[in-house]
C-alpha cells in the first residue's frame, strides 16, 4: 500500500484527532473526473476522493517492504523484491544497510531467482499479464537487461525447484489442454529443452525438490489442503512411486526436501497428529522418523543446507513465526525477533540463514542469521513514509465464543482514542482462502484507520481456517458452509459487550473468500452491519465453479462441492449471496479485475447488479488491467482511498 511522498508537513501528534467529517461533500465520479483515478479503473457511483483524503492517506501508500529472494551465488549479497514505481521488482543489495540496486524493470510485477552456480548473475523470472496469472518464466542476464522467454507466451506455468548446479528446472504447465498440469523440466540456458516428465489427467502434481544428481524430483499431487499425496519421480523416465502414508489414510503434506546424505527426504505432515510435524524418511523403505511431535503446531517451511546438512524449518506457533535449526540429532531453537518468517535459504557457504521476518508493527525486511553465533542482521530497512513507527498499533490476541462453543482465534486492534465515553467503529476484516489463515502482518491501511480514523480492526481466523489443526480446517466443508458466517455473528455479539467498541457502526470487508462472507454476513446480519467492502469476491458458488479456470474447477469442488451433483447444487443455491440479494440492505462497495482467472469478473457485476437493481447503494470499482487483487500501485492507491471514503461515509456516528 504504497504512494509518492507527501508534500506537506505531517504533525504527528494530531493523528488521532483528526475526523473525515470535516471533508468537504463528496462529488459524484459522474459529475466531475476524479484526478486520481487510473484510466485503467472504471466506477460507478463513487464520488470524487476528497483532497483532505489524498492526502492524509499518502503517507500510509508510501510504506513499502523488502521480501528476501535468496543469495547471489557468488556470495555477494542478496536478492530482494520491493517496490519502487508502480510494481514490485527485483533488487541486489551487497551489504547489510546498502542501497538497494534495482535489476528488473517491467511494468508488471517481478518474482525471481538467482540461477544456481551461475557466475553471470542470470536470473529466473516469473510475471503474468494484466493480472490473468499465465506466468511466464524467463532467463534475464541482468549485464544488458536482456529476457529470454523458456515457456510458451500464453499457458500458464509455475517456476518450481531448480537443481544446485543450474543445469535444470523443474515447472507445472497447463500448455497441453489449458486444464491439465504437466510435470515439466528445461535447461534455464535452452528455450528449446522442455520436455515433459509427467503427464496428468485430472489430476494437480507439483515439484518440490531435486535430488541432488538430478535423476529425481520429489513431488506431491494436491487434492484439498487435507488431502496430499508425495512421491518419487524419476526425472527421465517419468515413472513415480508413492511414499506410503502413516496409517493409510488421507493427510495434508506441505514442504518437502531430498536430505543432504542422498538417502532420505524430510517433509511436513499431519499424517500423525493435528498439525504438519516434520518427519524424516527413509528413501529404501519409507520408514518415518518423527523430529517434532513435541511442537503442538504446523511447521510450514524447512530448508537443507547440502553442504554441511544442517536443517532449518519455521513454525507457526498461533500466527507467530519461530525458527529452529536441526543439526544431526540436536535441534535448537533460533534467536528471532516475534514476527512472521518465510523464504528460508542457507547462504553459499552455510554461515548463514537469511530470511524475510513481518511483524505486526513494521513492514516486511530480510534478515540474516549468523549460525555459529547467533548474531541476527537486518539486511534492508523499508521505508514507512516518514511515519513515526511509535504510533503502530500492535494487536491483542483475542478468543471468542461462538455458536457451539467452540472459541475462535482473532487479533483485535485497538486505536488509541477508542474508550466507553466515546467508543469506536468497527471494521471485521475476514481472510480469503478459506483454508487460509490471518497472521499479524504489518498493515499501514489498518495503521490509517486505528490512527486517523479511530476505527478499531478485528481479523478473526474463523472455522476453516489454517493453523489450528486438521480438524478445525474442516470445519466449514461442504453443507457446513454457514457454520463460519455463524462465526461473524458470534464476534458481533463480542463486540457488543465491549464498551469502548459501538456494535451500532459495523463494517465488514474481505477479498476472494472473504468476499463470500462479506456478502453472506450482509444477508444474515445485516440489521446488525452498516457497510460491507466486497474485494475479488464469490457472490454465487455455481457460478464461481461453472466459470473459474478449468485447471481450478476440481481443487476448488474439492473444498466447496461439486455444483454439478443435485443435491449440492440445491445447497448452495440455498445459500448463494446472489438468491439472497434483496436481503441485502447495508451499503456495499463491489471492486474487482476484469482479468481475474480465479474468480471470474461475472461474479462483482451479477452481485453489484442484482443490490443496485433492489435501491440500494452500491459502488464499484473494476480495474481492466488487473486480476485476482489490484497489484498495481496506482490502482491500488485509488481503492484504498475510495475504500476509506466508504468506511468514513457509513461508519460515522
């Protein structure tokens, strides 16, 4: 959420007194242009983003993030993505604290790698167009900035394992048929060497690693995120063998590895208890060797360093992030700051783990760790627009009762200003996924409404959602799709008993998913809610599943249902937001790409359509050139504008 630096003084200890009260009436969009929104983006009934708007927000749009992409071969720092135009690129930085050396420069956004053991600093690259998520991968030689296309140009393929000498990748693409996804390996330095390892039908197979004579590649088939199934494939001839699961039945398995003694693999299971343990296995018999049963939460990332054979792995301890270092039979846990931490990579010569670390109060920058001493270094220092980062609010972890008395896990932020005598409004920010999980990352939007809005902030992990075991993630399937919308009702019940919060002035807001419970919330609750922010969102699950990619339709059956079977088809027509939209009488914004792959652009317009039709107030904002999310900045900075131009609008007293 990033912007150009403001241009006037920010006095810092009026942040909190400020109200958008006193901006001028908002104009119609139809009645005059609004300057600040892209040409891309086309809307209807928003007003014109007030200038007091624009320019309170810029500050908050101009945070920006490091995410650490791994270390240069040759030992000469680091590779990092951050954003320093209109999208995310790829940077070098050689020392911890240096500048940060742009290398990409695309108008879509930029992920990458270095090229294992290659002495020119040769890149891997992935980027789509316009959002619609065909990834392409390219070879760019960054001494004269020149792209080398290795996939087709119009499927879409997924980067994937590369071998620790460069000579191979490993990638899925649907080329064949658009619907099925390949197994595929190339030459990074041969557009002309694809060749196709695995054939599917039906079916989703991905790589996770390679052996290290490259003759294997350990791979998994993802059916749901509790059903997956690891194998062993050989990389020549295409012929693969399961690795038995404990017990025989179905579990999730997530990360995988080859161990550095060529004889085992480690990966990530829930085969054997609530949560992903990571286990050791024998590649002769399949016996597995449990490391971490006495850790009562998912591991959800390792790495192997293949030159001395330590191993690294993360865990996500309640939404918390923690490090451990395993080295032969002693495992210890590592010194790291609280926050969440992700991309896991030995440095050349193993001295070293680098690492991106978020946390609740400060945005995303890599790190290293230095092994033998512990000693932690910030490698870069994001920007917060010149904020004081004394005033972020970090959140309270919070449990609530629901329905059937289970406790649900949230994070409440609470502004400075809120208190009984003059209690705040509320925004219910609810994930995507579902089987995805809301983690204390830093937020600068979140920080503008609890700073200059005095809007508190609650982002409940309602049932489905990841990081509290196999038997909550399931919570929700199928016909149990409501249960979690009985979830939103239950924290508005908690709200209500809180004093310094007013239950009278409610928003709700998600993408994708999020959407979905977005627009059922406003169906079922919605004497209860003012104002709901509908992002990306599934307004009608028969038409999400008839529409979606066709290499999406059988995942996503897998965690809704099957809309061709009648008697799910007569649930979710139960249950659709679209049966439902004369119920729907909060105001609600409606945004979307009409490029997105995932969830068809149908969905915002059917919803938006079918509430504007019925006299209620409905804004939207649909962006041409963008997908699942608005990833571009200028885009992105509009919505969030319009966004709190809404919540201001709907949430005052």
């Amino acid at each position: 959420m990033i912007a150009e630096h403001r241009h006037r003084l920010f006095i810092l200890t009026v942040l909190t007194l400020y109200t958008l009260s006193a901006f001028p009436s908002p104009v119609l969009a139809e009645d005059a242009t609004d300057p600040r929104r892209p040409p891309s983006v086309a809307v209807r009934d928003v007003p014109v983003v007030p200038d007091e708007l624009a320019t309170r927000l810029t500050q908050y749009q101009s945070v920006r993030s490091a995410s650490f992409a791994g270390w240069s071969p040759d030992g000469k720092g680091m590779l990092v993505r951050t954003r320093f135009g209109n999208t995310d690129q790829l940077h070098r930085v050689y020392q911890p604290g240096g500048r940060r050396e742009q290398v990409t420069f695309f108008d879509e956004p930029a992920r990458g790698r270095f090229i294992p053991a290659a002495d020119d600093g040769a890149l891997l690259l992935s980027m789509s167009r316009g959002g619609d998520e065909k990834y392409q991968i390219y070879r760019f030689d960054p001494r004269g900035g020149v792209s080398t296309l290795l996939t087709d140009g119009k499927s879409r393929n997924l980067l994937g394992p590369v071998m620790r000498d460069g000579s191979r990748m490993a990638f899925t693409s649907n080329r064949r048929n658009g619907r099925d996804t390949d197994l595929c390996v190339a030459d990074p330095r041969r557009p002309d060497s694809v060749r196709r390892v695995l054939e599917t039908d039906r079916e989703y197979w991905y790589a996770d690693d390679f052996s290290r004579d490259g003759r294997q590649l350990l791979i998994g088939r993802y059916v749901s995120i509790t059903e997956v199934y690891p194998a062993l494939l050989d990389a020549e001839s295409g012929d693969k063998r399961l690795i038995p699961i404990p017990g025989g039945g179905p579990a999730s398995y997530d990360d995988a590895a080859f161990g550095h003694d060529g004889k085992t693999c480690y990966l990530t299971t829930d085969a054997k208890s609530e949560f992903r343990t990571l286990a050791r296995v024998s590649l002769s018999d399949f016996a597995y060797t449990w490391l971490t049963e006495d850790i009562p939460w998912d591991v959800t990332e390792l790495e192997v360093d293949h030159n001395t054979g330590r191993l690294a792995f993360a865990v996500n301890e309640d939404g918390a992030g923690a490090v451990y270092l395993l080295d032969g039979s002693r495992r210890r846990k590592l010194d790291i700051p609280l926050g969440i931490v992700s991309s896991l990579e030995f440095s050349p010569d193993g001295a070293q783990l680098g690492f991106s670390l978020a946390r609740p109060d400060a945005p995303d920058d890599a790190y290293a760790l230095r092994l033998d001493d512990g000693t932690l270094t910030r490698w870069t220092y994001s920007e917060v627009g010149g904020l004081a980062p004394s005033t972020f609010i970090r959140p309270e972890r919070i449990r609530y009762r629901t329905f059937d008395g289970r406790m649900i896990p949230a994070y409440y932020f609470k502004p400075r200003s809120a208190s009984a005598e003059k209690p705040a409004a509320v925004v219910v920010n609810i994930h995507g996924g579902p089987e995805s999980q809301y983690r204390p990352y830093f937020s600068s939007i979140d920080q503008f409404y609890l700073n200059e809005l005095g809007i508190a902030v609650l982002r409940p992990n309602v049932r489905g959602s990841a990081g509290y075991g196999k038997t909550y993630v399931r919570l929700d399937n199928a016909d149990k799709r409501e249960d979690s919308v009985k979830d939103i009702g239950a924290l508005l019940d908690w709200i209500a008993d809180r004093p310094e919060l007013d239950a009278s002035r409610v928003a709700v807001y998600g993408g994708s998913y999020g959407g979905y419970m977005v627009l059922a919330s406003l169906v079922h609750f919605g004497d209860r809610i003012r104002a709901g922010v509908d992002i990306v969102g599934i307004a009608s699950f028969i038409s999400f599943l008839e529409r979606t990619s066709p290499y999406r339709q059988d995942l996503r059956r897998a965690e809704y249902g099957d809309e061709r079977d009648p008697t799910m088809r007569a649930f979710f027509e139960r249950i659709d937001p679209t049966s439902h939209a004369t119920e729907i009488r909060s105001a609600l914004l409606v945004a979307h790409g009409v490029n997105d792959p995932r969830v068809p652009f149908f969905e915002a317009k059917q919803i938006a359509d079918k509430v504007r039709a019925n006299g209620r107030s409905v804004w939207t904002v649909y962006a041409d050139n963008e997908g699942h999310g608005f990833r571009k900045k200028d885009n992105r900075d509009y919505l969030t504008a319009v966004t709190a131009m809404f919540l201001e609008q709907h949430l005052r007293p």
